[in-house]
C-alpha cells in the first residue's frame, strides 16, 4: 500500500487531483492536507470524503514542527504539493502571506521528506506543482519552454519561481527524487470565484459589471482543469526524476474575446437577449505588473509522457458553464461565506 500526501486538495486543482487519485487508485492511501484558507472548500471533494482510501488532515503547511510530526506519523511515500497562496491580485496587497505559503511551506515539506526519507529513495517521489507565471512575460511571439529562463514579474510567480528553486536544489545537493511542472491558466469547475472565468460567470448570473483590467489585450493559455488533473497523475507515475514539463491548452485567448465569448453563451443559457451580458463589461485600473502573454509549449510531455488536452475549449467551456449553472448552491455558499462551516459540521 502506497501513502501519499497531497497539499492542498480542498482547492480548486487539488480537488480534481484528490478525486482523480482516490477514485482511480483504492490501494493507495490519500492524505489530503489543507489548512482550509478562504482559498480552500471541503463542499469540493465531499463526493470522495466517505472513501475507505480517503483521509482529511487540517493544518499549515507553514508549520514546520506539524509538518515534521505528520510525517513521522505516517511515513509517506510520495508528495503531491499543490497547496499555496495562488491569486496574483492577493499577491500583490499582500506579498508576505506568500512568501509564507509558497517559500516557508514548501521548504517545510522538502525537509521532512527529505529527513523521513534519508537518502532512501526507492518508490519515493516529491511533485511539485508549479506555474507558468515563473517564466515572466511573453511578447507577441515564443512559447514557454521547459529551459525558458526564469524572470517572475509578481510576488506570486516570485515566490513559485522561489519554491521551484529550492525543489530543484533539493534535488541537486540531496538527490530528492522529485518531478516539477509548469502549467497554464485552468478553468473548470469548483473554481474559486476571485480569477476571471469564475469571477464573470458568476457576475453575469447576478447581472453585475464585468471588471476588464486595462484594456483587456493581454493573452493566457487556457487548459481544462480535468486535463491538468490527468497530466498531473501521468507525470506523478511516470515522469523522469529531476525533470520539469511543461503543461498547456495549446489554446491562446485574448482577455476581452474570452469575455465576449463567455457574455454570448451565457446570454443563449440564460435565455437573455443577445448582448445583454456585453453590456456588463466595464474597463478597468490595470493590475500593476501585468503579464502581457503566457503560452506554453507543451511538446515535451506529449513526445515523453503522450499527454494532450483532451476537450477542445469550446467542449470544456460549455462543461464549465453548465457546472456552474447547475450547482448555483455551490455558487451561493461561495459567495456568501457559508462553505467555511462545512468543515465544522463533519469533522468536529
Ligand atoms: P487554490 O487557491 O484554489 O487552492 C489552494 C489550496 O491550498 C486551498 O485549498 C488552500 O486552503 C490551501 N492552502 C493555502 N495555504 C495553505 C497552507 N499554508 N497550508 C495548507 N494548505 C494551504 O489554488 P489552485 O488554483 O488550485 O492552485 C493549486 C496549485 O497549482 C498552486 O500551487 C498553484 O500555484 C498551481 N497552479 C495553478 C494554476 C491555476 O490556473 N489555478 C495554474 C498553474 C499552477
Ligand atoms: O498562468 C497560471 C496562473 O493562472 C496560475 O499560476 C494562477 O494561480 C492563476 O490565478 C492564474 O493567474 P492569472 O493572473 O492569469 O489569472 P486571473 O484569473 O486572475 O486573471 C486572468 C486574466 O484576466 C489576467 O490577464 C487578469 C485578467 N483579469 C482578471 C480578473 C480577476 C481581469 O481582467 N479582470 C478580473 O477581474
């Protein structure tokens, strides 16, 4: 039986991780640790949290003797590391929150494995999940690959491109068996409604204005998020050690034609009048720092591993919407604060 821990799987990849991994694998053992942040909603997983294979452990990747202690405990095997602080616009009010999470916490899990490991590292493997944003900006043209250098330009990206050093090194000095990968802008379901696709969806069920940063030309690379979970299994069993992939939509959309994109759908969904939801669409103060366009080249994992995207945008995005139109309670709770009670009601 394999132990495996995965951080931060009440949020929104790490659910889909979660139930991808519990579901697909009853021999092993899954230990999701979350803290339960703003960012993290039990309401996303409770579909699995009655799994004979399925385990719920509160606490802070950001302490250190905790962390020590739940290894030592339960002597994982592998480590899927997703928990952190991941809004850019959070970042950027409050940069230490992050280096907190996503430096200090990821050190935390690198040194307990690394000392319950001792240098045995036979079926042992730390994967951490990364993103795009490390690689800092793209102009009109190029793709992120794999040996990009590293230029972050947020204290997000910052504090990834930091923890991505310090796997890396841990990897080099200590020879911790470890996989990283990089990924583009997901989309999906259990969204938390702070980042664009969520955020409009739910703005033009309420019929309130759409913030477009800027002037809405800036580029991101769009994956479903179900695909992300599926990269993520593969490269966790069959990635090489030591090496990064690079995970992407092969699907570049400009901000302003997502959402006039998303307004049209959801104006034929909700049987409203065509362009009703356009005229939500309200310009915005730019983020400071703005990234102008991500876009990865993902070619490596699709010749090594064989992955690619399995929907087509237009499939995932219709998927998406509907989700979200057919679980509006989920929505609710969300938005009003109620999902943080879930925790109380079944673990205490
Ligand atoms: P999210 O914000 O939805 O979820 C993060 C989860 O981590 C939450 O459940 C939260 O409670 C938990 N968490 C936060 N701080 C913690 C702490 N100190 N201790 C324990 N748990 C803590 O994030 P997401 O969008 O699902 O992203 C997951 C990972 O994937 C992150 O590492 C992110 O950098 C990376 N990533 C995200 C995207 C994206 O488009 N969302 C793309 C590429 C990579
Ligand atoms: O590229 C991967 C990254 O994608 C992940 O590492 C991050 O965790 C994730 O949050 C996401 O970062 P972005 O900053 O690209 O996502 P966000 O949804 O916040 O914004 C997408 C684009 O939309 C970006 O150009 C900013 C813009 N935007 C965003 C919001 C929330 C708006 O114009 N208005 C908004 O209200």
């Amino acid at each position: 039986m394999k132990k495996i821990l995965i951080t931060g799987g009440a949020g929104f990849i790490g659910s889909h991780v979660v139930r991808r991994f519990v579901n697909k694998y009853p021999e092993y053992q899954i230990f999701n640790l979350d803290a339960l942040t703003y960012a993290g909603n039990l309401e996303n997983i409770k579909d699995i949290e009655n799994q004979p294979n399925y385990n719920f452990l509160k606490g802070d990747i950001v302490d250190a003797n905790f962390i020590d202690e739940l290894f030592s405990q339960h002597k994982f095997d592998g480590v899927l590391h997703l928990a952190a602080e991941s809004h850019v616009d959070r970042s950027i009010e409050d940069p230490l929150a992050f280096v907190k999470t996503n430096v200090i916490g990821t050190m935390n899990l690198l040194n307990a494995a690394k000392n319950q490991w001792k240098g045995n590292f036979e079926g042992k493997r730390f994967y951490h999940i990364s993103t795009d944003e490390v690689y800092g900006s793209l102009g009109a043209e190029g793709l992120f690959t794999e040996t990009t250098p590293y230029d972050p330009n947020s204290p997000y990206s910052a504090s990834k491109a930091s923890s991505d050093h310090f796997v890396r090194a841990y990897g080099e000095t200590y020879g911790l068996p470890y996989v990283l990968t990089n990924c583009s802008n997901n989309y999906g379901s259990y969204h938390f409604p702070e980042k664009l696709i969520p955020l409009f969806i739910n703005n033009i069920i309420n019929n309130k204005s759409l913030p477009v940063y800027g002037d809405g030309n800036y580029t991101r690379d769009w994956l479903f998020v179900e695909d992300h979970a599926i990269a993520i299994d593969l490269v966790f069993h069959e990635g090489k050690n030591h090496e990064t992939y690079n995970i992407g939509g092969f699907n570049e959309w400009k901000n302003i034609d997502l959402v006039k994109l998303l307004c049209q759908i959801m104006d034929g969904k909700l049987e409203r009048e065509k362009g009703t939801s356009e005229k939500l669409i309200t310009y915005v103060k730019d983020r400071p720092g703005h990234d102008l366009r991500y876009a990865i080249d993902a070619s490596k994992i699709n010749k090594e591993l064989g992955w690619k995207p399995s929907v087509t945008f237009e499939e995932g995005l219709e998927k998406t919407i509907n989700w979200y139109l057919n679980n509006e309670e989920w929505l609710k709770n969300v938005t009003s604060g109620s999902y943080k009670d879930y925790y109380k009601k079944q673990y205490s």
